[in-house]
C-alpha cells in the first residue's frame, strides 16, 4: 500500500518533549516463562482416535456428503487437523468436503474466505476435497426475542456437518462458553448476516445468546460432531477430541477451563509499558488477545494484566491490512497505518459493532519513536522504575524481555529463567 499521509512530518518529533523522542529506553535482559510443554505428536493418530467413539464416528454414513466447517483463526497445523477429519470421513465411504465457517472475515466475501483458509494450507489441491465457499445463509428460525438464526446454505444442504475449531477464552466477554464450536455454530456458520445478527445484540449477551442460538442450530441443522482443539502456551495442539452434538453445550465449558490452563500468558498483574512486535487476525480475533493485555472491546470485561500504556510496532502479513484491535493501542508506527487495509478492517469491526477497535492511535515515524513516546509519557513511576515487558506477539509468550526493574520483584520465581546480561532496549 503507498503512503498517503505522513503523520508527523520530519523533525517535528524533536518538539514533541524536551530533548526529543530519543530518550535512553530501559535496561533489562530476556527471559524465558515456564508453562506446560506437553502436546500431541501424531494429529492423524489422534484423529483416528478420537473418530472410534461410536458416538461420533459411526454417525458418518456411506455414501452421505459431509460438510467440514473451518474457521479462521490460525490454529496450530490446521491443515493437518483438517486432512486428518477428510480423511477419517473419507475411510467411512461419505464424500467430505469444506466450507468456511468464519462470519465476516475475509472482507465479507466467498473468495476472501476461500484464500484465508487456501494460506492455512486448507484448499482443494492439498487436501483432494472441494471447499464451497459461499455467503448464501438460510434463516433456520427464531430465537424467543425474535433474533434471527442463520446457517450456511451450503452446509445446511449437506448429509452431515463436522465443526472443526480451538477453544479458548474469547476476546470480547467471558463466560461458561466463549469461542470454540458454538461460537462457530452460532456465528462463524451464520456468515456475514448471522455473524452482524448477533453482535448487534452486543457482546454482554453472548453467554446466554450464543449457547440459544447453538442450540436451535444443533436442533435443526445436520450437525454430527465437534472436532474441539486446546492448544498450550506454544501454539501446539496439546488435546484433540470428538464431541457429538448432543453434548456440545456441556462438554464446551470443560474444554475451557483447560484451554484456561494451558493458554500462554505474560506471569505479572501489572506493567507500566507492554511493546508488542506484531498484532494481526492470524493471532487473535482482536488482534492482540485482551484477556493478555487486559484491554478488551467491551469496556465492561476485565481479565488479564494491568497496563499503563501500550505500543505496537507491526501487522503481520497474514492479516492482509486487518488491524481489528488497533485502536487499543496507545502508540503504533506509519507503517502498521501504511499496511491497514480500512476496507477489510471496517468490515470486520462494523460487524463486531466495536468500533473503537479500529481507532487510529498516536502514530510515529519509526518502532524506535513509538516506544520512547510511550516510555517518555509514563505516569506515577519514579526514573528507572518502569516495569516494562516486549512481546513478539500475544500468542508467543514463552521468551520475553523485561526490564531490570521488573527483573528484580521476579527472579525469585520457578516460572522465570534469565537467558541474556542486562543491556539498554534495542528497538
């Protein structure tokens, strides 16, 4: 994308504080967080496992066409998971084949969808099966309010349906279900109209609604199973299961909580400055996973750490210029602004309703500029005392710098190891 403003123009950063934006940025070192290492070696082995329940398995009849719905979100070797699903399907004598189950992601389009899912390794030529994707829905009923249900056209014509999908904490509200299989139930199979349907009732009644709306879903659509994944702190699939239909609504919440365990984390309650590299829709709905930085799209919701101020220096490549969540930032740079594409970022928010989400925060020329913005502008901390952690993104937690102020009230912690000496920030 060309540049079509320049937000500061050159030199003017010298006059925004006395001395300029190059003030000396903090000392402190790289350290690694222990979590939980363990995960699932063979996911075709798992798969074959999890599809010899006789609940879930022998539910797929041969000669039947079967709808695997896959979302968006980039859930760790996605495309094998989805390989090993089309192949089980397959081993059974029914014809599988894909469609999108993503709401209003990829700017709200069929193909859009299509080549999100084809960059996670998920499209016809690598796993021999077709992917329909369409933004056709059917309303499939009412819920007691009068709130429309809707379902993909394409699925809902299918013999059977298999929703493929990771659990973990949602990034909007908190509640027994979040996002997993009945959030792709409710929304992410309801396309864009379902996905629009649903958020303007507002996040606050998604623990109640979302499950309502799963429910008329799992009534009256050809729903067969769940394949639900939890994935621990390295973005490994750390557990992989079956769940029939009939007991979705109760199994969820489990898987929860220990997606809730295994999920990575920065290990301290409250940061004075959070750096983080890169934020994008490859890494959580919102860009930057809330229930981390403690910054989520609804203001009611809390969770997560206490942050003075927040920089993000980059959009990752996958987002295609969606910066969903920028707008919790307090600074970025000209060139995550340069690389926004407003068109698929509105989309997706207008669909969200959060649009505050999207909001453009102080910009500076370069990451360097960004962060001794941020770092100058700190409140209530007395010189050398910033507690300050930089993250790659929030879904790489694991090895992380922190400042030696920070350093200092932690390394009595199992949690911490010290991999680096102390030395001045480098941005």
């Amino acid at each position: 994308m060309t540049r079509t403003h320049q937000f500061l123009p050159s030199g003017a950063e010298q006059q925004l504080l006395p001395g300029g934006l190059r003030v000396p940025l903090p000392v402190g070192r790289w350290v690694r967080q222990h979590f939980d290492p363990s995960h699932i070696e063979s996911i075709a082995e798992a798969t074959a496992r999890a599809f010899e329940r006789p609940d879930t398995g022998d539910l797929i009849r041969a000669g039947t066409q079967v709808a695997v719905a896959v979302g968006s979100r980039g859930i760790a070797r996605l495309s094998e998971i989805v390989a090993a699903v089309v192949g089980e399907v397959r081993r059974r004598g029914a014809t599988p084949f894909v469609v999108p189950a993503m709401g209003s992601h990829g700017g709200a389009t069929a193909e859009g969808q299509r080549r999100i899912l084809s960059e996670y390794g998920v499209n016809e030529s690598t796993l021999g099966v077709e992917v329909r994707a369409s933004m056709d829905v059917v309303e499939i009923g009412r819920l007691p309010d009068e709130t429309p249900v809707y379902f993909d056209r394409v699925a809902s014509e299918a013999d059977g349906v298999i929703v493929v999908n990771r659990i973990k904490p949602h990034t909007g509200f908190h509640g027994a279900i979040e996002s997993g299989l009945v959030k792709m139930l409710a929304i992410g199979l309801g396309k864009h109209w379902g996905a629009n349907t649903l958020h303007t009732r507002g996040y606050l009644r998604f623990p109640e609604l979302l499950p309502d709306a799963a429910r008329l879903t799992l009534g009256r659509m050809p729903i067969l199973f769940g394949v639900p994944v939890v994935e621990n702190a390295f973005e490994q699939v750390a557990h992989l299961e079956t769940v029939p239909a009939a007991r979705i609504l109760d199994r969820e919440p489990e898987l929860l909580a220990l997606a809730r365990q295994r999920m990575g984390r920065v290990l301290v309650d409250r940061l004075d400055l959070l750096i983080v590299d890169e934020i994008g829709k490859n890494i959580s709905g919102i860009g930057m996973d809330p229930n981390i930085t403690g910054r989520f799209e609804e203001p009611a919701v809390s969770g997560g750490m206490e942050i003075q101020k927040i920089v993000v220096l980059r959009l990752t490549p996958e987002s295609h210029g969606n910066a969903s969540g920028i707008g919790m930032a307090d600074v970025t740079t000209q060139a995550v602004v340069e690389g926004i594409d407003f068109s698929v970022t509105y989309t997706n928010m207008a669909t969200s309703g959060a649009l505050h989400a999207a909001r453009i925060p102080v910009v500076m020329p370069t990451a360097r500029d960004a962060v001794g913005l941020a770092y100058a502008t700190l409140t209530g901390v007395p010189a050398g005392r910033a507690k300050v952690v930089r993250i790659k993104n929030t879904l790489d937690v694991h090895r992380i710098w922190m400042s030696e102020a920070l350093w200092q009230d932690v390394s009595d912690r199992s949690e911490f190891e010290s991999l680096s000496s102390p030395a001045p920030l480098a941005v």
